[in-house]
C-alpha cells in the first residue's frame, strides 16, 4: 500500500496548510509522533516524504491511516516537508491534528485526494 502521490500544484498548498496549521493549529512531526496521532485518531492528514530511506520507516502509515480512514499522501521531498513543518532539519512525516487557520483550505485539499485515490 502507497501513499497517494500528489501532483505539484498540490504540493505547494500542502506545505502551505501545514505551515499555517504549525502556526495557528496542531501538527505532529517525524514517524513516531505521527504514529501515535494515527492510532489516536487525531490525524487529519498524514504527509510522508518520498525520498525517505530506508521506505520501511515509514512503510506502516498508509495501512494505518487506510485503518483509521485518515488520508496519507506523500511529497517529494524531506527538506521541503522539514521545512513547512518549522524544522531546520529534514523529516520524513508529518501529522496534521488541528488545522487552525487552514481548515477551510485542508478540507479543499481533501476532497481533491480523494478524487485522486
């Protein structure tokens, strides 16, 4: 099971509401904390990078949010991923648990995903 890819267009407004979301809601960064928003139930989103290696850090989370029904999508890239999620470093997952300000532009971005799954 793999996340689903998004297109470019995507990408840019997916950093965007994870950045407004660090701001003014809730996020969860790296696998472990992602995990546990998952098991929780908290999750809204779940971005993955697609450059992570080894895959399997992160092999597990498509089956869990498919479990949870929480939507896991992937970006192409770490640093980018780090960066919106207000890191100097690069990571390889983030949860979005409250969007705050971008609520109205993280549902949008929802139902675009689930045209695309």
């Amino acid at each position: 099971m793999k996340p689903v890819e998004l297109p470019e267009e995507l990408n840019e407004k997916i950093f965007e509401i994870i950045e407004i979301s660090r701001q003014s809601g809730k996020i969860k960064k790296g696998t472990n904390e992602v995990t546990k928003a998952i098991e929780k139930g908290i999750a809204k989103i779940v971005i993955t990078a697609s450059d992570v290696t080894p895959p399997e850090v992160i092999m597990h989370l498509p089956l869990l949010g498919k479990e949870k029904n929480i939507p896991v999508v992937a970006v192409k890239s770490r640093q980018e991923l780090g960066a919106s999620a207000g890191l100097t470093v690069p990571t390889s997952s983030v949860a979005i648990t409250e969007a705050g300000n971008a609520a109205k532009q993280l549902d949008e971005i929802l139902k675009r995903i689930k045209q695309l799954e």
